[in-house]
C-alpha cells in the first residue's frame, strides 16, 4: 500500500499527505471493525472484550501491530477481538453470525461517510475543483477504498473471515457442522493465504474478483 504511493513521485509535502491519510483510514477501518465485532459480542452476552478493553472507540487497543504493518507494506493485515462464543446468548452459531456481521457493516457506514464530500459536490453544495483538486479527495478516496474493500473481502466464505462464520450461522446445523470442523481444524487460515498469494501465480486470480465489485459499490456510493 504505502509502496505505490512512493512510486507515485509525490513532492514531499503531497508524499507526506498520502502517508497520513493511508495510515488514519487504515487504522480507523481496522480498529472500528474491531470495534463492531466488540459491541456486538458484548450486547449478546460476552463479557470478554469489554474485560480486555475493547469498548472504547480509542482504535489502538484493537490494532495488532504486526497485522497493520504487513497492511501497509504487503497490502495484507488483520485486527482481532476476543470473543467467547460459549458466553454468548442464544444459539451459538446464530450468535457468532451476528458478531461477525457487525464488524463488515461498520466498513460499510465508514464507506458512506467518506462518500459525504461526493454528494455534497453533486449536489452543488461543495465546489469540485476545490475538493478534487485538494489533498482531502486523495484522504477520502482513500477512505472509501479501504472501507468497500474490507467490507467485500471481510464477507467472504473463506475461514477465518467473517463471511464463513455467517454462512456457518444461516445453514443447517448438519450442513455447518463439516465446516465448523474445517475452520476448528487449524488448516483454514492455510486456504485464505492460498487463494490470496499462492493462486494468482498459478494464474487463478480469485481474490482479484472482488475488485469490480469493490469499485461499483464506490461508484454508487458517490454517484
């Protein structure tokens, strides 16, 4: 991430900029992820992330740091909360899909909210040459990126990622039950890591189809 801004040959103060903005969105979108997948764990019964302090919109104490440098170096990182799917209220399974969700629609309301600017600029009420012109449009271009971004990629069918702890929360219990195995297996985060760096060098890009619909759910945002 922050290697394609410096082969951008940005001045020192536009480099400087983009740095900061990358490294503010990044820490927001991963932190208040985090966050979501706190509150709602909490709401449902689990005491642990608020005995961990993860009840509190100060993003650091729900950043890991080797997670948030491989993000920007790499283009890859994670965040955790700690969550005890035995304390949580109701079925467990249904409880842990709603955890999980929480966590790709606070992605999406941050996304919305770095889409203010655009619609105020379509609706006149923001000047266009002042704002695409400006470093905030880079600053929230940014925001809206990495937000849609996380939010596809969170939802997913691939352990460890929330979208496979949904669908293990909606099917049958005889149909989860297989997969729940494979994910409490250890092997999963294998797979994810197969399908995102060992695949596109066989030539089956998979990950690389989230993309297009990464950038239609931004141009209906700003639209």
């Amino acid at each position: 991430m922050l290697r394609g801004i410096f082969n951008q040959g940005l001045d020192p103060f536009d480099l400087g900029i983009a740095i900061l903005s990358v490294l503010v969105v990044a820490v927001t979108a991963f932190a208040y992820h985090e966050y979501a997948h706190a509150i709602a764990a909490d709401r449902l019964g689990d005491p642990t992330p608020r005995q961990h302090g993860r009840i509190t919109l100060n993003p650091f104490p729900h950043l890991d740091a080797m997670g948030m440098i491989l993000l920007l170096f790499i283009g890859f990182g994670w965040a955790t909360t700690p969550v005890r799917p035995d304390l949580l209220r109701g079925d467990t399974r249904r409880s842990m899909a709603l955890v999980a969700v929480a966590g790709p629609i606070a992605n999406l309301i941050m996304a919305f909210i770095f889409s203010i600017p655009y619609q105020l600029v379509n609706f006149g009420l923001l000047d266009a040459a002042t704002f695409f012109d400006g470093n905030f449009a880079f600053f929230f271009r940014m925001g809206l990126y990495i937000n849609i971004l996380l939010f596809v990629f969170n939802l997913l069918p691939i352990p460890p990622l929330d979208g496979f702890t949904i669908l293990v929360g909606i099917l049958p219990k005889d149909l989860a039950a297989p997969l729940v195995a494979f994910r409490n297996s250890g092997y999963s985060v294998y797979l994810l890591l197969g399908l995102i760096f060992l695949l596109p060098y066989l030539g089956y890009d998979i990950i690389g189809l989230i993309f297009p619909v990464v950038d239609s759910i931004i141009s209906f945002l700003i639209s």
